[in-house]
C-alpha cells in the first residue's frame, strides 16, 4: 500500500473517530443534562410561541442525524392563549423529532435543522372574527436585531418531514375548509438572500379542500401524490409552487401556484392546473359537489385535454374562489339531458364569474362551446358558439345550423312521425333553452327549417306525399310556414301558414296548438287523403301522451294532438265519379275528426254548400252535415254520390234540377264510401222540369191501374217534398205529384231492404192537359175529379203487395 494512501486512512479513521467519540459525548451529555437540554430545547422553541408549550419527554437518538444530535421528543403540544374558547389545538404530536447542530449544543444553544413530525394532529383555526390560533407564534423578532448574541435563536430549517399526520385549516370567516391526512410530506429547505427555496415530496389524502365550505370540497377523498418545487420572496412576500406532475387519484396534473403572503388585506392564490387526457367524470369529480352535480348531467366519453386557473383570496370576501377551465374535446359521445351526440368536437370554456363584479356563484357560471361540430340522431350540425349559463337553473343559448339529405331525418323521428326519401334539409337557428325546466321554461327558437324535393310518408295517417318542400320560420313565439309544395299522387297543394304561440304550445298544452293554412290547388284528388277519415295509427312502440323529453315523442304527440284551420280554394275536387269546380272550404281538424265549416263548390250545373262534422271511429266514422243543394242537375248529381246508397231509386231514374236542404247524419268508411243504411235526418226536396224515368215501383202500380198509360217516362214540372230518412226506412210526408201521366198524392213508408208501406191517391182522369190551366185553384180542384183510386202498396212475408187501401180515409 503506498505510504500516502496508509497516511490518508489514518487520518479519515482519526475523523470518523473523533465525531463518533463527540456524538457520544453529545449523547452522554444530553443523557445525563437531560432536564438542562430539555430546558434549553423548551426555551428555543418558546421564542417563537405566545401560548402554551408543552413537550412531555426527551431522548437523544444515536446517529440518526449524524452528524447532528437528534432527539426525539414525545407527546408535543401546542395552544394558543384562547384555547379554552375555541378548543383547537394548534399541535399534538406522539413523536415530534428534531435535529440539532451539535457544536450549538456544546455552546450552550439549541440549532435546530431537521424537525420530524409523526402521528399528529395540525389544526389551524380562524373563527368568524379572523383571530387564528396561528397567533401563538410570535411575529416580533425585534430583541434579536437588538442582540446579535441571540442570533443563534434564529432557526433555519434544513429539512423536514410528516408522516401519519391530519393537517387541517378551517377558516370560520372566510367558509374555507382545507383538511388532509398527511402519509408522507418530506423536504430540504434552502435560505437564499430573498427568502426560502424547497424541493419536497407530497403523498396525502385529501379528504376536503373547501375554497367555500357552503359550496363544499374540491377533490374530496382523493390521493394526492408528487414532487414540488416551492420558493418564497420576503421583499415580494409571494410563494411560488410548481409540480410535474402531481398525481390526483389516477390521473396526472402539471401545477404552477402563486400564493401572496405579505399580509395585504386582498392576499390571495392563483393555481394554474394542466391535465393532459383527462375523462370527463374524473375531472368533474374533482370540482365541489355544487359543480359536479349539475356537470354529472353532461357527459363525454373520450378523455380530454383541460387547463384550468384557479384564483382566491385568503379571507374569502370575494365569495371564490374564481374558476376559468378550457377543454378540448375530439370526437366523443356526449350525453347532455334528453339526447346523445356522437363524433363531437369543440372547444370549451369554464367560469363561475360570466358577469363580472356579481361574484363567483353557480348563478353567476357559464359553459361556453366553440365551434362545435356534432351529430344527433345522424343530423350533423355546428354551433358556432354555444353557451350554457347558470348552473342553478341550466339556460342553453346558440347558433345551430345543419345542412343533411332529408332521410337522415328518419333516424331522428324513429320512424314514428314520418319516413322521408329522396331531397335535403338545412336548418339554421338561433335558440334559448332551458335544459332542465324546459316544461316550465319554454325554449325561444329563432330562424328557419326548410326542406327541398322530399318525399314524406306521413304514416300515423297513410299519407304519401312526393317532391315536397317546405320551409318553417321561427319568429317570437310563432312558428309561421311558407313556400310548401305538397304532391300525393295527381293532387297538387300549395300552403302557407302559421301557429301562434307555438313555442309554448308545443311543451306545454299541445292540444291547443292551432295550424291556420291557406291552401290553394289546381287539381285535389279527394280519394287521395281518406287517411284522415282512419283513426290515427299507434306508434310502434308505446308513447306518452304527455311531455316524455324525447323530441320525437313530442313532435308525434304535439302533431297527433293539435289542430289544423284550414282555409282553402281549389280549381277542380275529384272525388271518385264526383267533379266540383271553385271549391272553398273552411276545415279544422280536431283530436279525432273534421269540422267542416263554409264549403262551397259548384257542381252538375248548380252548386252546393256545406257546414258539418266527422268524427272518427274505430270501425266506423260518423258524420253530421247541414248541405243545401241549388238547381243541380239530377242525373249528374245522383251519379256523383252512387245513388246516396239508394238501390230502386238510381240516377238513371232521374231527369231535371234539383234544389234540397238537408240535415242528415251519417257513416262514412275509412275508404270513403257511405254506410249501407247509416243516414239519418231530414230531406227536403224541390224538383223543377223533372221527369221520372222507368221507376220500377211506380211502374207496377200503374200496370195495375193504368194498363193501358205508358209511365215509363213521367214529366214532372215542379215537386216538392219533405222526407225522413232512419236508415232503411225514409218516410214520405204527403206528398202531391203533378205530371204529365198522372196525378198521385202520396204518404207513407219507403224500405230500403223491407218495410214498405206507402199509400197512393191516384185519380182516374189524365191530367195530360192541365198544364194550360193557369189559375191554381181551378188546377187544385180539377186535380181530383172524376174517380179517385186508392191504393196501398205494402210488404208482406218478403213480398211486396199492391192493393186496395181499406184505410183510406174520406174527407
């Protein structure tokens, strides 16, 4: 071994010798000096303490501090003057361990550099005066200045370390609530010219961190695990903290934090928190409970990346603290209240102060979205900028515009309003919401809906309608329709309308909504629309009548139970062997038929007008209507409505005009056709330049009393009437007939299918000349001269019998 080397170990073994022999000596010192040391360590902790100081035991620690003494001190605690009042302790310390500098020791004076806190309790407590019981450190260290002797008493702490410790501040004035069970917090400090520099490790749960204990806990019961770095300026009195990165439960956050301690009256904090790919529940759930329950209504299930800045005052005047988040979202599902979003993006913005100078309350909160872009139920869509203010009660504001083919919309009406084919959409609206009271709260819609070269299939009613547009404005409360083209097979119809109030309606009373139109047709093909005769069809799966939140539930209840005034003007009405000309009408539809209101319509050389109802059935649909029919022709008429169900009594039986009133009610089938036997009410008729031609029953008479006279063609100049149709059975009012062949009064019974029973008074004489008589009361009293026969024609067993009538009564 070389003699330098053998000379080298010498003397490093003499060193480590020499402390060990001095940190026995320190240890058998302080062993047998122990009420002395324990005096001294008592009177340099006291220095700085205005309360009470109590350690219970002392015991020196070989070489745990070498080369420093250390000395383990048990059952430490520490009060300030106004215990008894508050009763927070401000320090209860098991072990409270502490490294002194052991030339001080021998000197006389404790220096201590290392302090060591385990199994403790920290409480530092402001009541809702502002007094701490952080009071019982002295803040005066003016005697020191005073005496440079005592500049030993000055302590600048080398390290430090907790362990097993609940740490807690509760600010009573300022409703703030900091409370964490301390696992492991350990550290070196330095003491540059400016101040203090840190580099500590942080492992704790917190269990509240309270900025507003009314509001409650910020990342409550979550771990908190990482490195800092932390500094603090005496001239500027700021600290300065930064972590990268600290672990928050699973996820990890980039923090910078500026805390102000110079004892100005506004000091405060600034945190500024990065989390790269950060889920939106994990981020949520680190937010106070006021927060996180209204953000929990939302949801998005890709991470993202979110900054936020945080900033407060330490008395808490200012109500904060103030929260400003930004997210960047990517391509996520995002649930919000009522619907889904897939393949949104956006930028998004967080603040709890959207009005300044009104505080920092979830009243005075906003959520801004930025360019968004998004589809629902297969409808793409942006929003510019939306935003949702006020998470007390959520009002969503924003610009939406979509552009789509028209069958996209299928996905979004579930098939369950209507099926569109072929065409495009375009939407752009400007909107206010309520998201959560929209029952209550009634949206406010601005802008246009418009559809171009759709096919619909309206299927609740079996109405298909080809190469349609249509183009919905919101403006105010009303919805007002324009430009709408509307083809079901040869039926053209144009439409504007409007509802007034609709907004309101629609969520609120949709029964109540009134759809006015104006349509107007060239060509309207009745045949073509008897889906509404049908009873509106059930929607494939079970709908509430009321307000579900589903929009397509609400549009199919709002269509099914709303009402449409219809004011229209068509050219020409086909309907079936019917032709009408200049037809007008006034029509509402109710929840379950059609009220029909000034129809009017020419038709068969004369005209027709109409007013009435139909009201739907499930097997049957029932109508009433009062009609009044001028100068038609019969022929034509009767042809046009298949005879009104008549099988003896046909148009081919018929010749001249037509005038009648009626007021009949009815059944109708869902295909349009009248019921067999289903008229009821009141006809009168008024016959000008008639004839009867081959009608059968009258036919029979005659060959029974007129053998020889042809009725086959019986010219009747004028006839008026009045008859009582109960289903199968009209009965004739007395009834003189006037014509060419003959006179007849006739009463009685006519049976559709039985029960016949008419009596004719048919005189001998042939009034084929009375028409040159022109003064009516010799007509009158002509008209029965002569022989007058008296027949019954009745049914019996099925047959129908002509004969005598033994009831005739004589006048």
């Amino acid at each position: 071994m070389p003699k330098w080397l053998k000379i080298s170990l010498k003397i490093l073994a003499g060193f480590i010798l020499l402390i060990v022999v001095i940190l026995l000596g320190a240890t058998l010192y302080i062993t047998y000096n122990k009420t002395k040391v324990l005096k001294m360590v008592n009177e340099q902790l006291e220095k700085n303490v205005d309360g009470t100081l109590i350690i219970g035991d002392m015991k020196p620690t070989f070489f745990k501090g070498f080369p420093d003494i250390s000395l383990s001190l048990k059952n430490v605690l520490i009060r300030d003057k106004k215990f008894a009042q508050h009763k927070h302790t401000l320090l209860d310390a098991k072990d409270f361990n502490i490294s002194v500098n052991t030339a001080a020791l021998f000197r006389g004076t404790i220096d201590i550099n290392h302090i060591e806190i385990t199994d403790a309790a920290i409480d530092l407590f402001t009541d809702s005066t502002g007094y701490s019981n952080t009071a019982v450190f002295k803040k005066d260290n003016k005697q020191v200045k005073d005496n440079p002797s005592e500049s030993s008493s000055i302590t600048q702490l080398k390290k430090f370390s907790l362990s097993n410790v609940t740490f807690t501040v509760d600010n009573r004035k300022a409703h703030k609530l900091f409370n964490f069970a301390v696992n492991d917090i350990s550290g070196k400090m330095q003491y540059p010219d400016s101040g203090w520099r840190t580099d500590f490790h942080l492992n704790v749960l917190a269990k509240s961190m309270a900025f507003n204990s009314v509001h409650g806990s910020f990342i409550k019961n979550k771990v908190l695990k990482g490195d800092f770095v932390a500094g603090y300026n005496e001239k500027s009195g700021i600290i300065n903290v930064s972590t990268m990165p600290l672990n928050i439960g699973d996820d990890p956050f980039k923090i910078n934090a500026v805390f102000e301690t110079a004892g100005k009256p506004d000091a405060g904090f600034t945190m500024h928190i990065v989390a790269d790919q950060i889920l939106w529940r994990s981020a949520t759930a680190l937010l106070a409970p006021n927060v996180t329950t209204v953000l929990n209504r939302f949801n998005i299930s890709k991470p993202m990346d979110v900054i936020c800045d945080l900033t407060g005052s330490f008395d808490g005047n200012d109500g904060g603290p103030k929260l400003y988040v930004t997210a960047k979202v990517n391509d996520s599902k995002v649930t919000i209240p009522g619907a889904e979003l897939d393949d949104c993006s956006f930028n998004g913005i967080f603040s709890n102060n959207y009005v300044k100078d009104k505080g920092f309350g979830d009243d005075n909160s906003i959520i801004k979205l930025i360019n968004l872009k998004a589809s629902y139920n297969h409808l793409p869509f942006t929003i510019d900028t939306g935003s949702i203010i006020n998470l007390i009660k959520p009002v969503a504001t924003g610009n939406f515009k979509s552009n789509f083919p028209a069958a996209d919309l299928n996905y979004f009406l579930e098939d369950d309003v209507a099926k569109f084919n072929n065409g495009s959409a375009d939407m752009n609206l400007r909107y206010t919401a309520d998201i959560i009271d929209y029952k209550i709260n009634k949206p406010i819609i601005r802008g246009s809906i418009n559809l171009r070269n759709t096919d619909i299939y309206y299927w609740p009613r079996n109405l298909k309608f080809k190469n349609n547009s249509i183009s919905l404005n919101f403006v105010g409360d009303d919805l007002l329709l324009s430009n709408i083209r509307m083809q079901t097979g040869r039926s053209i119809v144009t439409m504007d309308g409007r509802v007034n109030n609709f907004l309101n309606l629609y969520y609120n009373a949709p029964e109540k909504i009134l759809l006015a139109l104006q349509i107007r047709s060239p060509q309207l093909y009745l045949g073509e629309f008897m889906g509404f005769l049908a009873e509106r069809k059930s929607a494939p799966t079970t709908r509430r009548r009321g307000n579900s939140g589903n929009i397509a539930d609400q549009l199919s209840n709002a269509l099914d139970r709303g009402k449409a005034e219809m004011h229209m003007k068509v050219a020409k009405v086909y309907y079936k062997k019917f032709l009408a000309t200049d037809a007008y009408a006034d029509l509402l539809t109710t929840e379950n038929g059609l009220i029909i209101r000034n129809v009017g319509l020419k038709h068969a050389g004369g005209s027709l007008k109409i007013n009435g109802r139909v009201m739907q059935g499930r097997s049957l649909n029932r109508f009433a209507l009062n009609s009044t029919v001028s100068h038609v022709n019969m022929q034509e008429f009767f042809y046009a409505f298949n005879n009104f169900g008549l099988q003896d009594f046909t148009y081919e039986n018929l010749k001249g005009f037509l005038s009648a009133k009626t007021n009949i009610t009815g059944g109708v089938t869902d295909a349009g056709n009248l019921a067999p036997h289903s008229i009821n009410g009141n006809l009168d008729v008024s016959l000008r330049d008639a004839a009867l031609l081959n009608f059968k029953p009258l036919i029979g008479v005659g060959k029974f009393v007129f053998p020889f006279r042809d009725l086959k063609n019986i010219s009747i100049p004028k006839l008026d009437g009045h008859f009582i149709v109960n289903g199968d059975m009209i009965t004739i009012k007395p009834l003189q007939v006037s014509s060419s062949v003959l006179n007849v009064d006739v009463a009685g019974v006519y049976g559709l299918t039985k029960g016949t029973d008419i009596a004719l008074d048919i005189p001998l004489r042939n009034p084929g000349k009375d028409s040159l008589i022109i003064d009516k009361e010799e007509l009158q009293k002509k008209r029965f001269k002569g022989i007058v026969v008296h027949i019954r024609a009745h049914e019996e067993n099925g047959k129908m019998k002509i004969g005598w009538n033994k009831n005739h009564k004589k006048n």
